[in-house]
C-alpha cells in the first residue's frame, strides 16, 4: 500500500506556477504588511526555488508604494532579468533591472549597485560605469560582493592621494577607501591573488596625511607581503603607525615582527610582544588556559563518579531489601 513518504521526490506547490497558484500568490502578496511582502520575496528567492520566482510578483515588487519592499527587491533580488529572447517588443519591459535604475527613490538606485546580479551583465571599462554613478550609488557599488580582480587596477587608483583622474574630492574618498575596507567578500574572492594588488595599496596608504587616519584601518585589516610590510615600516617616522602595522601581523610576517621588537619606542616593542604571544596562543594555549580547560575536565568527571557512587548505595540497599524480604 502507498504511504507518505514513498515517492522519490515531492514538489513544493509552487514548483510549477499556473493561474491559479500565480493568482494565489498575487493575493498573498496583496493582503500581506511590507515586512509579510519582503518575507515572500526572501521565499522565492532561496536557491531551491529557482528558476521558478515569478515574473508579475517580482514586478509587484519593483513597483511597490513601500520603500522597503523595493529597496530589498534592489539589494537582494536574485532573479531581476526575466528577458528570454522571444519578443523583442516586451523584452525591454522584462528586464526589471533598467526599471529599478530610473526608480524614482535615489537610495533604492544606489542599492541596486550593491547586487552581485547588477554585475554580471557589465563589461568592458568599469571606471567609465563608475564615473556615471552619483557618489550615493557609488558607495553601494563598493560594496558589491561581485567586485573582482578585474577592479584592482581601478582600486588602486581610487587608494592613490595623488589621483586627478577621478575627480573626486578627498572626502569622498575617504568614504569609499571605507565602504570598500567592509566588503570582506570581495577582498576574500581575491584570495591569494590581491596580495600583489594590496602591496600597492599598503604603498599608497603609506602616502596618505595622517590626519585621514586611513593607515589604522587598512594596515590592521588587508594582508601584503612581509617584505613589504618590514620596507613600509623602517620608511614610517610616527610610532602610532607603525603599531597599526604591528596589529595586523601574522605569523608570516617575521621581518616586520623583529622590527617591532627592536623598536626605539617602548609601547611599540610592548606591542609586538603582546602580537606575537597571541600568535602563539592561537597554536598552543597559554599555561593558564591548559590548566583551566584540566580544572573543567576534573570537575566533569567528579560529577560523574558522585552520581555513580549515588547509584550504587541505591543498588545495595535494594539489594539488602530484596534478601530481606525473601528471609521473611
């Protein structure tokens, strides 16, 4: 007989949308708060239902009263160009990517520049796509995930004080150095390969007045050579430099490391001693710590022999009770 669960792959109800089941989810969407609306579009845009988020619901989204609804569908939407190359009179209407880039909120404009699927389509000269952005969209678009090595040269540029090129003004700078520093995924998608890009921007922060204070979070925060690190550091006259540098030492950083130790500067040398005992730590934990983590493990196992030792007198006394009873 057929029971639940005996057949080898079940589908969701919306695996397959029809009118009805389209119609279903318009009225889902209707009836729903903004929060209810973004929860919908979160549903359809996990990776198990696609290729099936549907073309009139993402519209509904793009054309949304609320703010919040579009600003998701800009950021998030994984599914935003439904062209397929059948009519050309209504493809231009199914790209909701050109749609959500004349959006009349400028924020929700600038979050579409921050969708690893606003991208994909871009080749060609990414500073002239740059160059056209508004300086809001710009900072969104540094925080695109998506951004690749193919960007390095123009990041660099963006590192350099000494750039005309760009016509922006320092301030602006500034705030893009920093909206690009948080953009961990795309500094991660280089891997080993930004080590030759980042060499060059450890260079050209080197180059930076000291009032920007741009060395304290990229020194500590993006790896670079440790020759490169030790040449910048012998080259850095403020102490409170050269500890930013110290901060972001690793264990391959040897060079830099003795530099720090033989430092004219005594909380400079303290640091690179505080640096590289937690190196250290993060191999072997300190004494300390091995004989809190035995201290714990003891204590475990006292615990354990007392409740053993509960469970025996309660045998024993059964016992005694048992031989009793059957004497009698």
């Amino acid at each position: 007989a057929w029971h639940k669960g005996s057949l080898a792959m079940e589908l969701s109800r919306y695996r397959v949308i029809d009118a009805y089941t389209l119609e279903e989810l318009r009225r889902q969407y209707h009836d729903a708060d903004t929060n209810g609306r973004i929860d919908l579009l979160k549903e359809f845009n996990e990776p198990h239902t696609l290729p099936n988020f549907p073309y009139e619901i993402a519209c509904l989204a793009v054309e949304d009263s609320h703010l919040e609804v579009r600003q998701w569908i800009a950021r998030h939407g994984t599914y935003l160009d439904f062209r397929d190359g059948t009519d050309d009179t209504v493809q231009g209407e199914r790209n909701l990517i050109e749609r959500l880039k004349n959006d009349p909120d400028p924020f929700v404009r600038a979050c579409l520049r921050e969708n690893p699927v606003f991208l994909r389509p871009i080749v060609g000269d990414f500073r002239k796509f740059f160059e056209e952005a508004t300086h809001l969209e710009r900072l969104g678009l540094l925080r695109n995930p998506a951004l690749g090595s193919d960007t390095g040269r123009f990041i660099e540029k963006l590192f350099d004080p000494d750039d005309s090129e760009l016509e922006i003004d320092m301030g602006q700078r500034v705030e893009l150095i920093l909206a690009y520093l948080t953009n961990t995924k795309a500094i991660h998608l280089y891997g080993e390969f930004i080590y030759a890009e980042f060499d060059e921007i450890w260079r050209l922060i080197s180059r930076w007045p000291k009032e920007h204070k741009l060395d304290s979070v990229v020194y500590p925060v993006l790896p670079a050579p440790d020759d490169t690190k030790a040449e910048i550091y012998k080259n850095c006259k403020e102490s409170v430099r050269r500890k930013f540098i110290l901060k972001g030492c690793e264990k391959k950083d040897v060079k830099t490391l003795e530099l720090g130790l033989d430092d004219s500067d005594e909380s400079t040398r303290e640091i690179a001693e505080e640096r590289l005992r937690r190196l250290s730590w993060e191999e072997e934990p300190p004494l300390e710590k091995r004989i809190q983590d035995l201290q714990r493990e003891l204590h475990i196992v006292a615990e354990r022999t007392r409740v053993i030792d509960n469970w025996v007198w309660i045998v024993f006394v059964l016992l005694v009770l048992i031989l009793i009873f059957s004497v009698f």
